[in-house]
C-alpha cells in the first residue's frame, strides 16, 4: 500500500506492522498514572497512537489482556527499585515507588485483575518481585551473621515486611489526603502519623528492624 512520507497513513503503517504492542504498553503505563487505569480504553490509546481503532484488538483482545501487561511493568520497575545494598535501603523504596506511582501500585496489589495465572508474564513479574525482596533480606540475615536462618523464616519475615509496608503505604496515603482537604490532626491516628512523617527513614528503619528481631 502506498506510504506518504509525513502523512498520517505512513504514521499508521509503522505502527502496524511495527511497534504496536509494545507502544500500547507504554501509553497504557503513562495513562495508568494520568487517568487511572479504570479510564484507559484501546480505542482512546488507539487514538493517542494514530492507528484505528480495530488495530489495537490484535494485540490484545481485552482490555484486562492490556492491563496485565502494565501491572507487569509495574513489578519489573518494583523489582529494580528493591536492588539496594542495604535491606533497609529497599524498604525506603518500596514506599517511594508505591507513593509515586499510586495508579499503577493500585492495580498491581488490586482486584482488578483476578488471578494472575490468567496472566503468566504478569505472575512471572509479581513472583521476581517477591524473590528480589526475598533475597534482599536472606543476605541481610547473612550480613547480621545469621549464617543458618532457615527458608521458612526468611519467607515469613519477607510476608511480615511486606505487609508492613503495604499498610504503612496505605496509611501514608489517607494522611495525604487529609493534608489536601486541610483535615485539623490535632488529635489520634492522624496526628501521630504527620508526626512520623517528619522523619519517616528513622521510624521505618526502627520498624523494619522490629520485625526482623528473631
């Protein structure tokens, strides 16, 4: 078919017989953070991206299909975050990540997407996530002289830690709000977790290490 340099059908043909997939990802991942990923649509990507709307669906058949590809991302770029050489070190990241992309971080640890078996790539992700922070801590325990630490324990504390960040994300997260609306803290939950945040590396270090008191 015929190509018009600069023209609109020449922007089409590259993208679809190129680089679609993996465009769709992209513009999907940037409109998880703009819009949630609640208001993504193929054919509002499709649009962004100059293709019609049917190109897309070749690619991906759902909606959800697309939406597994942008929470796998969102593991690998988890999974990145969490190599640090300090175990402590990571914990800071992990609550970094989570709070700069609430979107994404939202349908990772969401229902939105059911079991993930459905999904391999997005299982795979979420499963080197796990190992990542897994293995981070095995070496923390090493680095302590905890030489013999069995498997088990290092899995629980793994579960422990995550779970603690998870929520401590979570509860970061309502104070934020909070702060927007001008909600007065003087008193309770809220109080107490602006006065953390003050300075949240020492609590969540001390908390961190709470946990891993064996």
């Amino acid at each position: 078919s015929a190509c018009l340099v600069g023209s609109e059908m020449c922007i089409r043909d590259r993208y679809h017989h190129g680089n679609l997939r993996e465009n769709l990802i992209e513009q999907a991942c940037i409109a998880c953070e703009d819009y949630g990923w609640e208001n993504i649509s193929l054919r509002s990507l499709a649009k962004s991206l100059n293709v019609s709307q049917t190109a897309p669906y070749r690619h991906f058949e759902t909606k959800e299909e697309l939406l597994a590809e942008v929470a796998a991302m969102g593991f690998m770029r988890l999974s990145d975050s969490l190599k640090k050489p300090k175990f402590l070190d990571s914990g800071l990241a992990y609550c970094e990540f989570a709070l700069k992309y609430q979107n994404t971080y939202d349908l990772m640890f969401g229902t939105a997407l059911g079991s993930f078996s459905v999904y391999p790539k997005l299982q795979l992700e979420a499963e080197i996530a796990f190992e990542t922070l897994r293995g981070a801590l095995k070496n923390h325990f090493i680095d302590l002289g905890h030489k013999n630490i069995s498997e088990e324990i290092i899995q629980e504390k793994c579960i422990s830690v995550w779970a603690f960040q998870h929520g401590i994300v979570g509860i970061l997260r309502k104070n934020a709000i909070a702060e927007d609306l001008g909600v007065a803290k003087e008193h309770g939950a809220m109080s107490a977790i602006s006065s953390l945040s003050n300075n949240f590396d020492d609590y969540l270090s001390k908390s961190i290490n709470n946990l891993l008191t064996i």
